[in-house]
C-alpha cells in the first residue's frame, strides 16, 4: 500500500510526540504504514506513507536521486546569479550540496491559506521559487536559500517523483494504486537509474523505520 498525505502545517511527521504535539495519527489510523521521508514540523505538503520497507526505501534514500519539487517562499526577490547558485552547489556547514534546479514561478494557483499565516514584513517583497532537490538533508531548502540570501518564509513539498499534490487538500490522503508500475515507468522516462537493491528479493512489509521518531537518515527540507 502507499497513500499521499498532504501535510499541514505544525504537524509532526511522525505518529507519536509530545503531549501538545499534532502528528500524523491525528489523520491517518490505518495500521502498518509509516513515512518514506519527512517533511519538518513547520514545512508543508507531501508525504508517501507506505506499509512496504523495500518501498519505503526506493522513495526516500537519497542513493535513488528521486527528484522532490518543492514550492517555496521567500524573502525578497532572488536574481539570476543567486539562482545560479542553488543551481550549481551551495557549500553548507555539512558539505557542498548537489546541483538542483531552481526557477522563479508565479505564487502557486489554488494555493490554501496557512495556519498561522506567514508573517511578512511590509517593506520587503517576497518571491515563489520551484526547486529540485534529488538529495535530502536537514532543512536543506531553508539554508540553501537563506546561504544566498533569501530566507524561507514557506516551504511546501508538490510532488516526489511521479506524485504530487493535485487533488488534495491540507490533512487529506489518499491511496495511490498500483505505486511500483508508476514509479518504474517515470524513473525510465527520466532517465533515473537506480543503484542495486541491497535488499534485493527481501519482500517483507516490515518498515525501514518504524514512524514513531526513528529512522535512518534526515530528508527533511
């Protein structure tokens, strides 16, 4: 099984938290599926849920270089040379990121009203920019464009390989039929090859991570 859940904001990726915290059992109850990714508390959009670990895995370890959209915010009005930048690799704290495509867009159509709303300051503009990442590290987009200048004000993820958001709203889901025809088909489409399967013949439903606050590697922008 895979579902696509549109993640508000605030909402813990992960199925149990602190008392106050809004998780992901706050929406969804059906048993066996944990995230193949994350997405922080104060990010919104999609997130796959999947109760197949070899799934799991071909969506969210970075090795597989799935491409994730992401539609973001920003202050300010980023020029041709700081979009080169993104483009091209910026050197972070942890390393040199990898080249990703970066343009500005029209703020999104149909775009819901988030709760809270973004705070803006009156004297400076904003900006909405689509990138794509194929990496996944800690709050990746935030310091990418805050590294050239413009920080994130808000950051939604659209699509992750062959899905997106179309169709659904914040605290929505859905399932997704027949996951590894389409994700087969798009990765050979795009040209994606995918490293070998370490796990390869181990078919067990039982997750990579176990959804409840551990799992192998960051992949939150």
């Amino acid at each position: 099984m895979l579902i696509g859940f549109n993640k508000p904001f605030g909402v813990v990726c992960q199925f149990s938290g602190q008392t106050a915290d809004t998780t992901l059992a706050d929406y969804i109850s059906l048993p066996g599926v944990y995230p193949a990714g994350r997405l922080d508390k104060d990010s919104e959009g999609l997130i796959l849920l999947t109760d197949d670990g070899r799934l799991q895995n071909r969506i969210s370890d970075p090795a597989f270089k799935l491409p994730k959209i992401y539609q973001v915010q920003v202050e300010g009005e980023p020029d041709a040379a700081a979009l080169q930048q993104i483009q091209q690799g910026i050197e972070l704290k942890d390393g040199l990121s990898a080249p990703a495509e970066a343009a500005r867009i029209p703020e999104p159509p149909a775009l819901w009203p988030r709760q809270p709303p973004v705070r803006h300051r009156a004297s400076i503009p904003t900006a909405w920019l689509a990138l794509t990442l194929r990496e996944g590290r800690n709050r990746q987009v935030r310091r990418m464009t805050a590294a050239v200048g413009y920080p994130t004000l808000r950051l939604i993820r659209y699509a992750i390989g062959p899905w997106s958001l179309d169709g659904l709203q914040p605290g929505q889901w859905r399932e997704i039929e027949q996951p590894w025809p389409s994700l087969q088909q798009y990765c050979e489409s795009h040209d994606i090859s995918a490293p070998p399967d370490r796990r390869r013949g181990h078919r067990t439903k039982r997750p990579l991570s176990d959804g409840r606050g551990r799992r192998r590697g960051p992949d939150r922008p």
